[in-house]
C-alpha cells in the first residue's frame, strides 16, 4: 500500500509541472526507466548514483563509505548489482589438476582458480573477461585432496595451505601475482650475543643412512643440535670467539681407524680454531656403528692439538681448512696466521706410521705465498687434478705440489674477492670456483679449462653476501646457492636464490627459492628432515631471530627435482617413528583467538591442530596434542564451521570411499575442537538405498537462511546408476540433525549455496546426473529445514563432475565453474550470472 501512495504522489506532482519533452531510454532525463536503478539527481546521501557521463549512468555506485541497497552486490568497478538467478556459458579450459578451489590470492576482488597435481600448484587469475588465461605454475609435489585456502596473515589477499609428502607447505598471495613461500623453522640455539658460530654439513656420522648431521659450534659449545637424539652429548670448548670464514667448518677423518671388516668407521675430525689463539684443537664427531647401532651422536674433545708457538696467533676471518696437500693420502691442515713478522700461511701435515695415517699433525710449516692485512684464505680443492689440495685466497689461487705452495699464484685477482665456493657448475669432472666480491653484484664463476680458468658470469640483481654448492635438483649436476641482498633495498632481507648448474653448459640465471631477514649462514647438505634420504642436497640457512638477539634460527630449504626448495611444516608424533605425511590440509577458527589455525591429518592416523599466528605461519602443538580418528584417514574429506555459535569451529569429517562398486552407508562425524583433544560430538550414518562410493562435498553452510550453519554433504554413488545424492545435517539452535536426504536430489552429486536472488536467504545450487549429461539444478529456501526445487539453470556433458561457486569476473555476482573428467585431464566450464537488468 505505501508503494502505490507514493507512486500516486508523484503522478499528482507532475500533473502540475510542465517537464517538457522527455528523451526516452536516456540516463539523465529524470525518469527511472526499465535497464537504470536510479538518476544520479534523485541521489538521497545514503545511496550513490553514476552520473549520466560516468562509468556507471543511473546505476547504484558504491565505494568504502556507500554501501549497495539491499539485496545488491558491489563490483571491483564499484557497479552495484542484483543477482539475476540465470547464466550464460563464459570460457573454457582443460587442466591438470588432482584437486581445485577458488581464493582471491591477489587481492584483485576476482576469484581465482587453484588446482593441484602430482607435480605443480597453478594459480588460473580471475578478469573482468573471466577468461582464465593469465597463469602462474609453481612446481610442488602435491598429495590429491590437500588443498586449504584463507587468509592467514594480517593483509588482503587469500593465502594457500597444500600437503605434501615433505609436510605442509604455506604460500602467502600477493598483490603482485607470486605466492611467497612460509619457511618454518626446524630448530634453534642459543650463541649467545658473539657474532660468529661454525657449521659444517655433509657430516654422515651414521653407517647406515644417506642423511648428513649438522654440527655447530657456537659460544663455548659443539655439538649437533638439530638431531633426532635426546641423549646427544655436547662438547666443551676452551673459548667462545671462532675464527673462520662466513661460519664454515672443515670436516674430515684424520686417522686410518676405519673397522677394515665393516668399512663403517662413523668418527669425523672438526678442528677449531679461535681469533687470537696460539693453537689448533682438534674435536671428534662421532654416531652409531655397526656394534651400536642406536648409539646418539658424541662430541668429544680428542686431546690433539696443533701449538703454534707463543710468536704466532690464528687470524681472525681466515679459515681451517682439512686437505691432501702432500700427496700421502693423509689429511692435512691449512691455516692462516698473525706473527711477529707479519701474516703467514702454514701446512700442518698429518703424520703416517708404518704406511697408516695416525691422526696427529706435524708443526706447522710456512708457505711461500706473499700476505698482508687483506689476505684471507677461503677455501681449498684440487685445481689442477694432480690428486694434492690447492689453496684459493682472496688474493688469487695458488698451487700445491708435494707439499709445498708455488709463490707464484696460478690466478691472481686484481681486486681482491671476499668469498669463493668450489663447484664443478658444468659437470665435467673439475673443480670451477665462484666468486664474489664485497658489496658488487654478480657472481664471477671461473669455469676450469684444465689448462686455464674461462670466466662467466652469473648476474644478480644486487649485492652476493654468501655462497653454498651442492645438488639441490638431483640431477648429479651441482648448483650454486646465494643470499643476496633483496632487491626491493631493505637491507635487512636478504633473498636465497640458486642458479642451477647444466651439463657441459652455461649455470641458470638464479632462482629465487625464499626471503629471510638477518641470514648469517647458509650450508648445504642432505639433512636429516621430512623429506628423508632422498638423495638431492638440501639447504640450511641460520638466522638471527629479530625477537632475540642471541637466538639462532635454522630453516632447512628441501632440495627437489622440480626445483623448488621450501621448508614445510612437518608433523611430530615420537609414538609413531617415521616421517609423518599430511593427507589433509584444513583452516578454521580452531581456539578462538581470531587467527585462521591449520587442522591436517598424517598418514598414521594421528590428527594435529597447529594455532595460526596472524603472521602467515603456524605454531607447532604441544607435545601429545593430537589424537587419532575412528575410521581411516586416507578415505576422509574434512570441514570446518561454527556449529553451536561459540566462536570456535567444529570439524567434521566424511568418508570417502575410492571402491567404485560402493559400500554402502557413509558416516559422517563432527568434533568439537580442541588443542589437545577432538571429541566426537554427532555421529550420522547416511542413509542409502543404493550403494554409494562416498563423500565429494563436506561443507557448512546457512541453507535456510536461519543464521545456523547446515553441513552439507555431497555423495557419489555408482556412475552407472546414477544413484549420487545430496544430504543435509540441519542446524536446530546449534546442534547437526542427522543427515537427511534432499528433496527431489536424486542423481545429485555436488552442491553449493549461492546467492542468485537477492533475498536475504541463499539457494542451493547442485550437479545432478541427466541422461547423459551434467544438469545444474537450482533449490531455494521455503521454510526453516526446507528446500524445494525451483529450475534448472545449465547443462555440460559428462556423468560425474564438480562444482565452485566464486565471482571471477568481479562484478560482484557469483559465477560457477563445472569441471569433468576428460582422461588425463579436467576440463573446466564457466558460466557467468547475469545482472537483473539483462534480463529486462
């Protein structure tokens, strides 16, 4: 009645007006006509209006002040718009793809579609042509059904959570269309406030693994801090400032004492030196033999060292470096020294007894290589194949021949370099060198000919701080692994980069893997972790924790053959040995706090929930906080949704069954969460008349526009009958009913509630089988508990497919995506949901 006063009173005014003509079927002429919403003239203040030479003539406009009149959504062209309940058929493309959904991971207001494979993550990015064509591919190892999507951090682009083998892997979205990789941390040590701390990799301390140790030596200790064994034991040292270049320590066995039985002699020498120290002391790592094999790994203090009489002192910034530089097959050892007549490098050579090496150096002998206060020496390796070490020092390289060091250099340097790594970058069975130099760009690699040293050059894109070699891809070529400072300028990033070496070619430009702040070392070696002996070198990078300055932080970057190297969050359980693989990734409100927390599975049952911390990362439970399901893991969908209005999501879990002949009744559980515990709060069994295959869709949503979140549960059945199924577990004030089948739902098989008339209650759409086709049917909400079929609404080929709902084009409508298997392959379908007004 007050709409047909109110249209009553402007006939009444007008008749007293004269208006003139009046241009039809124009924005501006003071007449809301069929295809407007309004005239810009008639704006009240709470609603705007495009002007009639805008981007939006006589439509609603809203913005972040102006909210769209009820019913209507805002578009990213800031267009509001009434959802008209009809589609038309927009792109399509076929992908690789084991599971999909849809995030706004670059913070366009435009979904876009993620799909897993067994190898690659693809960002598909939502446009305005809804197209689907602009695409980003990041290698992974990716598990089907192990895909989460949410906003972890604090910004305004959606974030994604995938399972792999090695652990679960966060990529952060961004504005700029890349996914930054979260690196969770594997461990931490405290050195106190020194500055420097050794470490060496490539220590295999164990007979019968593949895996290296790390061993550290920081503040007044050695020892291997990030090994599984809690009864490892910890040497003493005598003092706490090291000396050695960019925190490397020389690893290598000194003594003959090998088992000639067993061949499998663990014991590894470290020498240690200190800034200012007037001896060498010699330190032994050692882990399990064949006669003990559960042994923990020991650090002991051998009781040999290397005096260098009260004239001399270990230079500060120089290294200890272990080498064959006599030529008799025993290790010997190089240093560099400060003497009352200047600098000096010097050869202990280790001693042979009746044809064996016995562990014990000679006095320090001098070689003949001109110093002075820029010298360092910063590595060593055979540079001219004649089987005896050379030393490379920032001023040049300088051969070695039967124990004595030519004077004149084989390669001198015109500018002195800060750091070297030796790395055969081109496989050919030699030892190249690369370099850089301090605060320059670019890694000089002098490629050995043989005969001569070629130079190439590796350009980055700002200063190289630190380099690593080793084979982070397992393709038995070495790569060459870099921090370097980021190139944005913040000097307190520093970016993890490798260029990727190629057979007889020319090394990869670097590849960026990671960014940290504060590195302060980066080593290689192929680390005891997720990914077990894999065989491919992995890379530790130490980090001064920015909370903490005397905290040391180690991620371990994981080597892999599609060269990508992350650092996962991996899964605890000491009651189940053996690396725990995810078999499911869910986000949800699981302890109130308001930050997204991480729920995922492993593969021997036990089920974890990891507290969000509002940063993009997850903390790791407490020790024991997690439990184990009723029914097998390996065949569950999973869910989360505040079922009882408390703050704190509930999880509920499907089974999924892969037996295509079915199995009849499919059981539906819902916990109530916990850190420590999950308590199962409702247990339904799914009816069926016919055998079902299980669960496709497990999702909450408010069917009934009650305010109550319902789980919705799609379930396959036999291709062949036809017989699939939509079930619904209605919310009474907070508490799941058994699951009921939907009206009319035969032959359905996936479902959404989507927004498609602008009421305040959303419709159920679902993929139901037809014949031989795929039929998207619409429900709407005619009472609480209450669907009732109202059309249909597309149609595809194929019997058995999915659904997503998500606004790609960014208008504000949702779209749907329909996808089908097509052999190897999925074929993806869009259709687009019309404005009201193109249905006028």
């Amino acid at each position: 009645m007050r709409r047909s006063l109110a249209a009553l009173a402007v006939l009444a005014a007008t008749s007293c007006a004269d208006l003139g003509d009046v241009t039809t079927g124009t924005c501006g002429n003071g007449v809301v006509e069929a295809g407007e919403d309004c005239e810009a003239d008639a704006a009240d203040g709470t609603r705007l209006c495009g002007a009639a030479d805008g981007a939006n003539p006589c439509f609603f406009e809203c913005s972040t002040e102006v909210a769209c009149p009820d019913g209507y959504v805002c578009g990213v062209d800031d267009r509001c718009r009434l959802p008209g309940g009809a589609f038309r058929a927009g792109a399509s493309l076929s992908l690789v793809a084991d599971d999909v959904s849809l995030a706004d991971v670059d913070g366009d207001h435009r979904q876009d579609l993620i799909a897993t494979s067994g190898s690659t993550l693809e960002v598909r990015f939502g446009s305005s042509a809804a197209d689907l064509s602009s695409a980003l591919v990041t290698p992974v190892s990716t598990p089907s059904e192990a895909l989460a999507t949410g906003r972890i951090d604090d910004d305004d682009t959606d974030d994604l959570v995938v399972a792999t083998a090695p652990g679960l892997l966060t990529y952060l979205g961004s504005t700029d269309r890349t996914l930054d990789p979260f690196s969770y941390p594997v461990g931490t040590f405290e050195p106190g406030a020194v500055a420097t701390f050794g470490v060496a990799t490539g220590v295999d301390t164990r007979a019968a693994d593949l895996d290296d140790e790390v061993v550290l030596a920081w503040d007044d200790q050695l020892g291997v801090p990030l090994a599984a064994d809690a009864n490892l034991a910890v040497a003493t040292l005598p003092a706490d400032t090291l000396s050695m270049p960019a925190q490397v320590l020389s690893v290598g066995r000194l003594a003959d004492n090998r088992d000639v039985t067993t061949d499998a002699d663990p014991t590894l020498d470290v020498p240690i030196g200190f800034t200012g120290g007037d001896r060498v002391f010699l330190y032994q790592v050692s882990g399990p033999t064949d006669a003990d094999p559960v042994a923990p790994i020991r650090t002991q203090n051998s009781g040999v060292t290397v005096d260098l009489g009260t004239l001399e002192t270990l230079r500060g910034g120089s290294g200890l470096f272990l080498g064959y530089f006599d030529g008799d097959g025993c290790l010997d050892l190089a240093l560099h020294v400060d003497a009352a007549v200047g600098q000096r490098l010097l050869i202990a050579h280790g001693q042979l007894a009746a044809q064996v090496c016995t562990g014990i150096l000679g006095a320090p002998e001098v070689a003949a290589i001109p110093t002075d206060d820029t010298l360092r020496l910063l590595a060593v390796a055979d540079l001219d194949g004649d089987g005896t070490t050379d030393l490379i020092t920032s001023g040049g390289f300088y051969r070695v021949r039967n124990g004595q060091v030519d004077a004149t250099p084989l390669l001198a340097f015109d500018d002195p370099i800060n750091d070297a790594v030796v790395v055969d970058l081109n496989g050919d069975g030699r030892a190249d060198v690369a370099t850089a130099r301090e605060g320059r760009p670019d890694v000089d690699v002098l490629i050995n000919a043989g005969d001569a040293f070629n130079r190439f050059v590796i350009p980055t894109s700002a200063a190289v701080q630190r380099m690593a070699a080793g084979d982070f891809d397992g393709d038995l070529v070495p790569d060459l692994g870099l921090v370097e400072l980021d190139s944005t300028g913040d000097a307190t990033v520093l970016t993890v980069s490798v260029a990727f070496g190629t057979f007889l070619g020319a090394p990869s430009a670097p590849v960026v893997m990671d960014r940290f702040d504060g590195i302060t070392g980066l080593v290689p070696g192929r680390l005891i972790g997720a990914d077990g002996t894999d065989g491919v070198d992995d890379l530790l990078v130490l980090r001064r924790d920015p909370t903490g300055a005397d905290m040391v932080e180690a991620t371990v970057l994981y080597g892999s053959g599609a060269r990508a190297m992350v650092s996962p969050l991996t899964l605890p359980n000491p009651a189940a040995p053996g690396v725990q693989q995810p078999r499911a990734a869910v986000l949800g409100q699981l302890d109130g706090d308001g930050a997204l927390d991480l729920f995922t599975v492993g593969n021997r049952g036990a089920t974890y929930v990891f507290p969000g911390d509002d940063a993009g990362g997850f903390r790791m439970p407490e020790v024991g906080a997690w439990t184990t399901v009723t029914f097998g893991v390996d065949d569950a969908l999973w869910a989360t949704g505040d079922v009882d209005g408390d703050g704190v999501d509930e999880i509920a879990a499907a089974e999924r069954h892969q037996d295509r002949a079915g199995t009849g009744p499919v059981k539906v559980i819902v916990f109530e969460p916990a850190l420590s515990t999950l308590d199962a709060a409702v247990v339904a069994d799914v009816p069926a008349t016919d055998q079902l295959r299980g669960a496709r869709r497990l999702a909450f949503a408010d069917l009934d526009g009650d305010g109550d979140l319902d789980l919705l549960i799609g379930l396959l059945g036999r291709p062949s009958l036809g017989n699939h199924r939509i079930a619904i577990a209605w919310n009474h004030g907070g508490t799941l009913a058994d699951a009921t089948p939907l009206v009319d739902g035969a032959g359905c098989m996936d479902a959404a509630a989507v927004e498609l008339d602008g009421d305040p209650q959303p419709e159920l759409v679902a993929l139901c089988a037809v014949g031989d086709d795929l039929v998207v049917r619409r429900w709407d909400a005619s009472e609480p508990d209450t669907l009732s079929p109202s059309g249909e609404l597309a149609d595809v080929p194929g019997d058995v497919g999915a659904l997503e709902p998500g606004d790609v084009d960014g208008d504000g409508l949702t779209d749907l995506l329909i996808f089908t298997r097509a052999q190897a392959s999925v074929d993806v379908r869009v259709f687009l949901q019309h404005d009201a007004h193109d249905l006028d």
